[in-house]
C-alpha cells in the first residue's frame, strides 16, 4: 500500500507509455489501490465482451479516442469520447463491443477497491481476468 497521504499523476504521459499492442483486452497503471477505491488508466486494446464486477462500483472518464460502449440490460450500443464520464453501479453487466479511433483511454476510480480479478464475463468463453487485464502499479 501507498504511504504518501498526496500524490499529482500526470494522466496523459502515463497514456502516452502503453504500448502499441498487447496480448490482453486492457492494460492498465494502477494509481491508488486503497480499501475505499482504486484509481488507475487504462488503454483498451480489443473489444470487451460483456462482463461484470461484483465488488464496486465504477466511474470511467475517457481520455482520448472513441468506442462503442452499453451498459445494463440494454445492449443497444452508444459512441463515447473524451469528456465523457460513464458511471455504473456493481453487478452491471457491460461492454464495448468496437473501439472507434485509438488509443482509447480511460482513467477509471472503482469504489470501493477493485480487484484486478474480479472480471465475470457472462459468457465464460470469452475470456479469465488474466486474458482481461495486465496491470503495472505506479504508487
């Protein structure tokens, strides 16, 4: 855990550090990972299929790029850009089905903490918190 009380990132030359492929769905850097939230960007490199967290809450502000993104029982997919902030609650099944310009990143705050395991796909097939994400911590 942290033990500084403060911190400033600079959220856009960590954008700038992923790299240009990688072998899972999402990379992301990890910037606080306290009990009551986790704080982290990451770049979207594939796809996600639909998929859930049942630990928190989750709060994403996209930084650069566009993709298609649905939420909850409706599936019908809307555009996301930078400035955008989607939030939705834990258990709420959701998915980017294309990403329309890259690199598609997003700074994301999960309350309380998110494990980096805790990613149920709803089709199992689709892929294990491994295939999901690979996460480099910053603190």
């Amino acid at each position: 855990m942290p033990t500084n009380r403060t911190a400033v990132f600079d959220l856009h030359a960590i954008a700038r550090s992923f790299p240009a492929s990688a072998a899972t769905m999402l990379i992301d850097t990890r910037l606080t990972d306290e009990a009551q939230a986790s704080a982290r960007v990451f770049r979207a490199y594939t796809p996600a299929p639909a998929h859930y967290h049942a630990t928190c809450d989750e709060y994403l502000l996209v930084l650069s790029g566009r993709a298609l993104m649905f939420l909850g029982e409706d599936t019908t997919p809307f555009e996301v850009g930078p400035g955008q902030l989607i939030f939705f609650k834990k258990d709420t099944v959701h998915g980017m089905p294309e990403i329309l310009e890259e690199p598609f990143v997003v700074f994301a705050v999960d309350t309380p903490r998110r494990d980096p395991s805790d990613v149920i796909f709803l089709n199992p097939e689709d892929g294990t918190p491994d295939s999901f994400i690979e996460s480099k911590i910053l603190y």
